[in-house]
C-alpha cells in the first residue's frame, strides 16, 4: 500500500540493509532480539552462539540507529512487532532490488576493456550469457589462487563439475585482480571496480567517473553518511558478484551463488577483532576514495608541514623528558 511505502521504517530499511546488514528475516530479528534482551539479564552475551551474537548486534545496531523503536517493541504487541519488521525488511529488500537492477547494466561499462568493445557482446538485460560462461565474467569470477587460463580449470568452473562456495572469494576483488597466496590481505576489497559499484549506490552513479565530492546527493547524503562502513562494503562486493553471475535472482536461498554464505564470509573477516589493524587501514583507504572530505578518510599529516615539526618537537621533548626522569 502507498501508506507503507512512504513509512519512515521503509526508508531507513534502505539504509540500514545497504549499510549495516541485508541477507535477513527482519520480523524473525526483532522478535528474537526482544527475547534475548530479557535473555541476557540472566546470561552473558559470550554464551551465546557465533550466529546469535551476530544477530544481536545487528539487532542493537538498528535500535541505535531509529530512536524510540526499542520502546515501540516492547509497547508493541507480537502483530506490531512483526509489522515493523516487515516494513523494515521491505525497505531493505527494496533497496536490494533497485540496486541490483541498475548495477547490472552498469558494470558492462566498467569491465569493458578500454576502448573497446566487449567480445562476444554481453546484453544489459539478460545474465544468462555472464558468469563462468564468458571469458570476461569468468576471468573476474575466478576464484582467487585458480589460473583462470589454465583450460582444465576454465572447463571444470563451467561445467559446473569444480563447485565455487561462497567462501572462496573471487578475484576481482583485489587490487588489479592480483592475489598474493602469501599475504592474502595485499590488495583485498581494494578495486577499481568495487569502487564504481560503492559509488554508484552511494554517492549517486553520475559520480564514478569523476573526484569525488562530499557535496554530491545521493543515498549516502540522504541519510547523513560520511564514512564506508563494514557493512555496506560486505553488500557492495556481494551485490558485483552477484551482478556478473550468471543467476537472474538474487535471493537469500540461491545456492548457485551462495550470495548469503559469501557475504558472511566477508563480514566474518571483516568484524574479527584479531584483524581490526587491517581493516582500520581498509577503511581509512575507503574512506579517500568515496568521503575524501570527512574526518574518517585520516591522511597522515605532511612530512614537512608546520604541524609536523611542531608534532615531532614535542616528540623529542617528551622523550628526553622521560629520559631525565628515567635517570634522575
């Protein structure tokens, strides 16, 4: 009905999916999330399953983000419960759609060798052609340390006979589709064509071409974002490898895809605190390429500026401070 579609939880369903969590039951997450809170006064959050822990932070992460909806639930009889989370669930399916719609015909123009055309012809409306069934496709999909040019594996990816699981991330996400077997992170979720499809959804598609600019509307501006968010990178290279597939839907039981496992698979890696040095420095790179005038996009301060000098003066102050101290 026009009413939901114009309710405020719709719209912030758009956002919250893109940028914090998409792949999931959003009545199932609030009704689970009101019983846990009366859960945990009883039992700490560490006992709770991995799976559980995730959710209930993605349940908290959406009571921050939409002031009086914790009390709306719990005022909330299980029918309102649901209703939010449906239209919630709406906006963030909505959102889904519109931009896998629209990446679909966009990213033939980022993949296409430059001045040229791509050959054989992909058509902008129809998948059936991409994945493992073009040479293009296929080359991005690959997944990382397989030699797409090697014909046995070329083969077995399109028969279909090598089955590709969503853990086994695809080439096309490192940096000039270079993966170091040795280093893994070298380059991961850092290219090029990540940041037209980042662009493209959240600063607004006339961006990609051009420098950023923080004053450019688009999703992100609509809803006061200024920073990339783990999130919303996790969606972002879901929803490309899910563009150059070959699967017309996109859903979370798709298990030719497994777009839900893939997308966990990221947000495992990128939510670990044992990695959290690697991904402060992803996103501090994110942040230069989509935000460059926000706080979050840090450069590291002139190596000869006036602030420098003063910064490494104080430096040495307040090392031989503590030396005369040390020996006093």
């Amino acid at each position: 009905s026009p009413s939901s579609t114009s309710d405020p939880l719709v719209s912030h369903g758009h956002h919250f999916g893109r940028t914090v969590f998409t792949l999931c039951n959003y009545p199932s997450l609030l009704t689970n999330g009101i019983l846990r809170l009366e859960q945990l006064e009883d039992t700490p959050l560490e006992d709770l399953s991995a799976e559980e822990r995730r959710e209930h932070r993605v349940f908290e992460q959406l009571l921050d983000s939409y002031p009086g909806l914790l009390e709306r639930l719990k005022d909330g009889s299980e029918e309102e419960i649901l209703h939010v989370g449906e239209l919630i669930g709406k906006g963030a399916a909505g959102a889904r759609g519109d931009d896998t719609k629209t990446l679909k015909s966009a990213v033939l123009d980022w993949i296409s060798p430059r001045g040229e055309a791509i050959q054989p012809p992909l058509h902008r409306n129809s998948k059936i052609d991409r994945g493992f069934n073009h040479e293009l496709t296929g080359s991005l999909l690959c997944p990382a340390g397989l030699d797409w040019n090697d014909p046995r594996i070329k083969e077995n990816l399109r028969s279909g006979e090598m089955l590709v699981c969503g853990d086994q991330w695809p080439i096309f996400v490192y940096t000039n589709h270079i993966y170091d077997s040795e280093d893994p992170w070298c380059g991961l979720l850092r290219s090029r064509l990540l940041v037209y499809a980042y662009k493209h959804v959240f600063t607004s598609p006339s961006s990609v071409d051009r420098e950023p600019k923080a004053t450019r509307s688009g999703n992100a501006r609509l809803h006061g974002m200024n920073s990339v968010t783990i999130g919303s990178l996790a969606y972002i290279t879901t929803q490309v490898r899910f563009t150059l597939s070959s699967s017309s839907v996109f859903s979370r039981t798709d298990t030719t895809t497994d777009s839900e496992t893939f997308y966990h698979s990221l947000l495992d890696l990128l939510e670990d605190p044992e990695e959290c040095k690697e991904v402060d420095e992803l996103l501090t790179w994110w942040n230069r390429q989509v935000f460059p005038a926000s706080s979050a996009a840090k450069r590291a301060i002139s190596a000869n500026s006036a602030l420098s000098k003063i910064q490494q003066r104080r430096i040495a102050l307040k090392q031989a401070t503590n030396a005369n101290v040390a020996f006093s």
